[in-house]
C-alpha cells in the first residue's frame, strides 16, 4: 500500500472515499476528490489508485476472516 496512510485523518478520508467509493458507484473518482478538497490531480489518482489495491485486498481478507471464525467457534 501506498504512504498515504501515515496519519490517522489520512487513513479516516480514505476510509470514507472508500465508502462512497463503493456504496455510491455512480460518483466518479475526480468527483469523489472533489468532495475532499483534494485540489491537484496527482493526489486525486494516488488515493483512489488505493481505494483500488482495497478493494482487490478485501475479497482474500474477508475470506480469511469467515476461515478464522469458522474455527474458532
């Protein structure tokens, strides 16, 4: 993953652009950018470019959750 993570209100705002990000899919990424202030496009496309590596990481940690439950129980 990327270093924006480095401070807890970076990690918060990507948190909720990864809400919006996949519970509001008609918004597209520049407008979601908008929404955050995030001013230039660079900063826009490195943060949703994590969003992205999210989304295909949650798929695997989802299934390693329900695997660990199942066992625990």
């Amino acid at each position: 993953m990327c270093a924006d993570t480095r401070t807890p209100s970076h990690a918060a705002r990507l948190m909720l652009m990864y809400f919006l990000r996949h519970h509001l899919r008609m918004l597209t990424y520049q407008e979601i950018a908008d929404l955050f202030d995030l001013g230039h496009r660079s900063t826009a496309l490195r943060s949703m470019r994590i969003i992205d590596e999210v989304e295909q990481l949650l798929p695997d940690l989802e299934t390693k959750i329900h695997r660990s439950l199942n066992l625990t129980r």
